[in-house]
C-alpha cells in the first residue's frame, strides 16, 4: 500500500515522498483515513510506529482548505507532556509543510523558556503543539483562543496521565468547543487512558498495533550483559569502544547518574552530553541538536527526558541502568529499529538487577540473550 491509496491530496503524497517515507506504517494505513473523514480515533501503537506522521499527514491536508479566519485562533491543537515531544512533534509537521504549497504555520510551545516570543510567533498560527502548562500560561495572557479549536490530539497521553496533568486537562478541555474531533494516542491502554477516553471520544475508531505489527522484533537485536556493579563503567567504555560506536543513547536512572557518566565518559575520550529535566530547555536542546549532528558520540538521558528523542537511524541503545517498568524497557529499545533500520540495544544487568530483569522479560514476552562479561580484561577503560 502506497500512501496515494489512504485518501491524501496529491500535495501531501508529494511532501511524504520529498520526505522518503517508503510506505505507510501500519498505524499510519489504519489512522490517515479514518481521520481524513473527521472519526474520533483511539490509536494505541508503541514508539517508533510512525504515530505522529499518522495524525500530522491527515491534519496538514484538511488544514490546507481550513486555514484559522481569526488570529490567534487555532484550528488544530495537540498536547504531549514533555517540552522534547512537543519539539519533535512541531519538527514532524514542519519538515512535511515545508514540500507543500500552501505553508501551514505550526508552533510548538512549552515552559522552561521566555514566554514572550511564544506569544508573538502565535500570531497566524494554525497548528498549535503544546504542553498543558504553557497553554494555559499564553490563554490566561490572551496570546492564543482555543474556541474554534476543531481537532484536538492527546499525543502520549498514557505519560501525560502518569505525570499528574489530570487538573491543566480539565481546564483545557473546559475551553474547547463541544463539536471537535478527537484523537488519543498512547503506548498502552491502561485504566486511566480508558477514562479518559470514555469521556474524550465520540464513537471512536479503535487503531491497535502490537508489537509484532510494528516489527519492534525483527529490527532490534537485544543482548544483556551479565556484569559486577563496581565494572559497569569500565565495561560501558569497553562496549563503546570495542564496538566503534559513533552514536549510542545511554539510558540511566537518575539525574545525577547521567551527569557523572558524561564526565566518566569525557574522562575516557568519549564525547558525551546529557539530556535530563535538571536541565535548561536550551541546554536540552543544545544537548540533542549535538548529538543529532554527530558532534559527540553519547547521550546519556533518564526516561522522563527521552520523551521525544527522534533519530531516524539512530543504530545503538544502552541501558546502563534498568528501567523501572517493561513498559519504559519498551520504550527505550524502541529508539532504535525506527524507519525500517535494522538496530542494536544492549542492557546491562548487575546480580542486584537480575530479578527485575527477568520480571521485565516476562512482562514484555521475550527471551533476551544473555551474555557473562568477567572473563573480559577492561584494564584501561
């Protein structure tokens, strides 16, 4: 299937293939049409599905005759929990509007940052991606109106519920047209998704992928390694180096964790920064524009923060230290393997982790490989 068979103008078939997506996902051929004809839309799919590309082709299409009449009056809305979504969220509709005719204008707007050149670059904007905070921030300042609001995505909502945005929720919805259409997407549909979807929808089409549908498997080589707590490090540089690794994402758990590793890392010749919410959101972005770029060679981010890290063929995930659910193991692993490319993704697990390892296994329905790493000299690393 093609992506000129889901229903999608010409324009925007253009734009996909200016993009070099070779064929929709399977997300993508179940959502675009459904959402083409304005059906409220319950898409459960796992990271790295092609979810977003699954709302935002469908949306720049009926935008293109549907522009905003009022300034500062958006027609679309979308809501993710984290600032580093809503950029990656904001980056996917802006690199398919800029290969299309009519240039629909997208923002994305988050906390962290001065408010006030969010609220100038509102003015003309269509297509608003946003964190519930910060809406609500620029509504209180009269910068945006969200009374003509036609379509509102709740893109991650099972993090967005998890992180507590139930109260901002409420009020945002209070703003909201009653006639709109809806679209929820999340990883997992767990009690609170199912409230809220039982609240947000209207007779929604239901778009499940599992994981054997997105090739989460097939495209991702997992080994763990069997290593002592005091040789983590050493056998992390060790990995890097033996494997000449030019781009890896290091998963840690703990702020503080990521920050030390950085220096570790640097200590040892290894070119690395750190993305987590102690942070600034302009270091943050600093931090993923350089690695994005090839600049430094490690990333090294706590799972919070890695929501909406994008890298196309990113070939390498570490997970230093465990997650602490199979859901953020599924997450973390699904960084890599994206866009059809063939991905690696590497645990290590120390005596003190091996039960929660295997419980992570169960819960996930899968037999990783294991491998004992005392035999190896890291004298040196």
């Amino acid at each position: 299937m093609s992506f000129s068979d889901l229903g999608l103008s010409a324009a925007v078939v253009k734009a996909v293939a200016a993009q070099k997506y070779p064929h929709p996902t399977p997300v993508q051929q179940a959502a675009i049409p459904e959402i083409l004809k304005g059906k409220d839309l319950l898409g459960i799919a796992q990271t790295g599905s092609g979810k977003t590309a699954a709302y935002a082709l469908p949306l720049l299409d009926k935008t293109q005759t549907n522009r905003a009449f009022k300034n500062r009056h958006v027609k679309v809305l979308v809501l993710v929990p984290t600032r580093e979504l809503a950029l990656q969220v904001g980056e996917v509709f802006l690199s398919f509007n800029a290969h299309m005719p009519i240039q629909i204008k997208t923002l994305a707007v988050f906390g962290g940052v001065s408010i006030n050149p969010q609220m100038m670059k509102l003015q003309g904007t269509d297509i608003l991606v946003a964190t519930p905070g910060r809406l609500l921030d620029l509504v209180d300042s009269k910068a945006v109106y969200l009374s003509d609001v036609e379509t509102l995505v709740l893109d991650e909502a099972d993090k967005m519920l998890n992180l507590g945005f139930e109260e901002e929720m409420r009020q945002i919805l209070a703003l909201l047209p009653k006639r709109r259409q809806n679209l929820l997407f999340s990883a997992t549909l767990d009690n609170k998704v199912t409230a809220i979807q039982e609240t947000l929808l209207r007779e929604p089409v239901t778009v499940e992928i599992k994981a054997e549908e997105s090739n989460l498997d097939t495209l991702i080589f997992e080994v763990a390694y069997l290593v002592a707590t005091e040789r983590k490090g050493p056998f992390l540089r060790y990995l890097i180096k033996h494997r000449q690794m030019q781009q890896v994402l290091v998963f840690v758990s703990a702020t503080q964790r990521a920050d030390h590793l950085v220096t570790k890392l640097a200590n040892n010749g290894i070119k690395a920064v750190a993305l987590h919410s102690g942070k600034s959101q302009g270091a943050r972005t600093e931090a993923l524009a350089l690695f994005k770029k090839g600049k430094v060679t490690v990333l090294v981010a706590t799972d919070l923060a890695s929501r909406g890290i994008d890298v196309q063929f990113l070939p390498f995930v570490i997970n230093y230290d465990l997650p602490r659910s199979s859901k953020d193991y599924i997450h973390r692993i699904g960084r890599t393997g994206r866009a059809e490319a063939v991905g690696e993704a590497f645990t290590l697990v120390t005596p003190e982790d091996a039960h929660h390892f295997k419980i992570i296994q169960k819960q996930t329905k899968r037999v990783i490989p294991t491998q004992e790493t005392q035999d190896l000299d890291l004298k040196g690393y």
